[in-house]
C-alpha cells in the first residue's frame, strides 16, 4: 500500500486541484502512519497477543478501505492526510 500511495501521488494533485508542495505532506503522511502503526503494534506487543494472519487480515482491509476513500471527488487536502 505504501507504493500505491506514491504511484498516485501526481493524480491526486490533479484531480483535488491541491497545491504541487502536497507531494511532501502525503509522502510524509504515509511514512507517518507506518512507524505510527509499528510503534503500537511494538508498545501493545500486538504480534505476541494475536494470530498473525488476523493482524495482517485486519490491517489490509483497513488499508483497503481508507485507500477507497481517496476517490471522493469532496476530499481536501487534510482528508487525503488522514487518509493517506
């Protein structure tokens, strides 16, 4: 999901009319969340308490979903961040 963020990337640009300095916030949003992710998958020893093919099932489909949210034609620079 990380390169299919950045794949899109100039899209985005386009087709929300976000100013071309967005590249970084969206880059460094997706990096964000990922050490985010593992910090708390660290902090709550989430891989020790789960089964792996349940973190990875639920980690994909929430990933999934905030990927599908990137095609509303009302989102705004601070709704891709979030998203992203």
């Amino acid at each position: 999901m990380w390169f299919a963020g950045n794949a899109v990337l100039k899209d985005l640009i386009e087709n929300f009319n976000l100013p071309n300095n967005a590249i970084e916030g969206l880059t460094s949003a997706v990096q964000f969340g990922f050490i985010t992710g593992m910090l708390l998958f660290t902090l709550f020893t989430i891989a020790d308490r789960f089964s792996t093919s349940k973190d990875f099932f639920l980690c994909t489909s929430l990933g999934g979903l905030c990927n599908a949210g990137l095609i509303f034609k009302f989102n705004t620079l601070s709704n891709l961040l979030i998203l992203n």
